[in-house]
C-alpha cells in the first residue's frame, strides 16, 4: 500500500497559513485560531485513533475483512495530518512548549 505524505499535509499547511495570517491581521482573535486547530487536532485524533483502536480488535479476533486495508490507509494519512498539525501546535505554545522542555527550572540560578 502506498501512503500519501502531500496529499494530507497540504490542505493542513495552506489552512494552518490562512488562519494564522487572519490571526495576524487582526481578523480572528488567536483563540479562534487555536480553536480552529485544536478542532482539527481532536477530529484527526478520533478518526486515526478509532480506526487504530478497530483495527486492533479485528486482529485480536483474528478477524480479517476487506475494510482492513482502508482502516490502516485512513489510520496512516491521519496520523500524517496529526503530525502536520502537532508542528504547528508547537508554532503556536512555542513560548509555553520552549520552557516544558527547557532542563533549566524556573527561579533556579546557573
């Protein structure tokens, strides 16, 4: 089976863009922006995540169907999507993501 990497990204990187530079512009408040992508990131979780999850329990059950093969496609090129977005998701907390990951404590002198 062959997975599609632009396929996914693609629509992801154009909305994300769109929505950013409304954000911008002043358009849209960055809540509504981060709303928007955390809406995205909740419907791309469900999909990948439920078909993961049937998946699962088709083998478990040793129960082979010919969905099986769409479920693993869909379950890939959402989690492609999920990917995408979770970069931007960084672009967006970066401040809050920067200091998650900084190994130096707060307040704590060097």
């Amino acid at each position: 089976m062959v997975y599609d990497i632009f396929l996914p990204s693609i629509p992801v990187i154009v909305g994300y863009l769109c929505t950013y530079l409304l954000y911008k512009t002043s358009v849209i408040k960055k809540k509504v922006h981060v709303s928007i992508w955390n809406f995205i990131i909740g419907i791309a979780f469900l999909i990948s995540g439920g078909a993961g999850f049937l998946l699962i329990l088709l083998l478990d059950a040793g129960i082979v169907l010919p969905v099986n093969a769409e479920f693993l496609y869909w379950h890939v090129e959402l989690g492609i999507t999920m990917a995408v977005v979770a970069v931007f998701h960084f672009h967006v907390y970066w401040k809050s993501s920067k200091a998650m990951f900084s190994l130096k404590k707060k307040g704590a002198k060097a």
